[in-house]
C-alpha cells in the first residue's frame, strides 16, 4: 500500500517552477503550445500569465500556488485517473487539485481541443 500522506506532503512543498517545466515539454512534445498550456492553467486558477511567471520567478509551493488561485466551479468535473488514482476521490484538498492539473495537462497533450478540457457542454 501507497504511503498517501508522504505522498500528500511531498506534493505540498514541490514547487510550482519544478513542475511546470515538465508539463511544458510534455504538450510541446506533442505538438501544443505553451499558450494553450498557460489557457489550461488559467481555466483552472484564474491566474493570467502575469500571475503564473510570478510563481514560476517566485519558485512559489504548489500548496502557495493553489491557495492563492481562484479554482474554477467545474473543476469538480474533472474526473479519470491520474498516478493510479481516480481524481475525483482524492480526499487531500491539495493534493487532488494539483492532480486536476495533472489530468488537464494529459488531456492538452493527448490532443483534445480546449472546448472539451475546459468541460464545455
């Protein structure tokens, strides 16, 4: 069985400029662009680009990271699995939403349009 709360913890004191580095690479690798990486991160936070260089320059905690930003009501919408665990049970606050954005940025790069990422009916 999985240790959740090293796991949980771990997340809480990553920082958001060690991720974001790999999730650029990852949609840029399959043909997206770090425009429409910046559009799923502010459908997500609310955060505009101003916002996200300024963690990144910051080296701001996820756990800083998404205390500040303003999550979007159909985040809750978000739904599959993400590191072998479905997101919509994540029962750590932190911990699930920084798996939404997991699960959106492997939805960028598996090509869906935006409309769909963005839980658009």
């Amino acid at each position: 069985m999985r240790n959740l709360k090293s796991a949980d913890e771990r997340i809480r004191t990553m920082t958001f400029a060690s991720v974001y580095p790999l999730y650029l690479a990852k949609v840029e690798k399959k043909g997206r662009t770090r425009a429409e990486l910046h559009q799923v991160i502010a459908w997500l936070t609310g955060y505009g680009d101003e916002e996200i260089l300024k963690h990144l320059e910051a080296r701001s905690s996820l756990e800083d990271f998404f205390a500040q930003a303003r999550l979007n009501p159909s985040a809750r919408l978000i739904t599959g699995v993400i590191c072998g665990y479905r997101v919509e049970e994540i029962q750590n606050p932190l911990t699930q939403q920084v798996r939404y954005l997991d699960k959106l940025v492997d939805e960028l790069a598996k090509g869906w349009p935006l409309e769909k990422i963005f839980r658009c009916a």
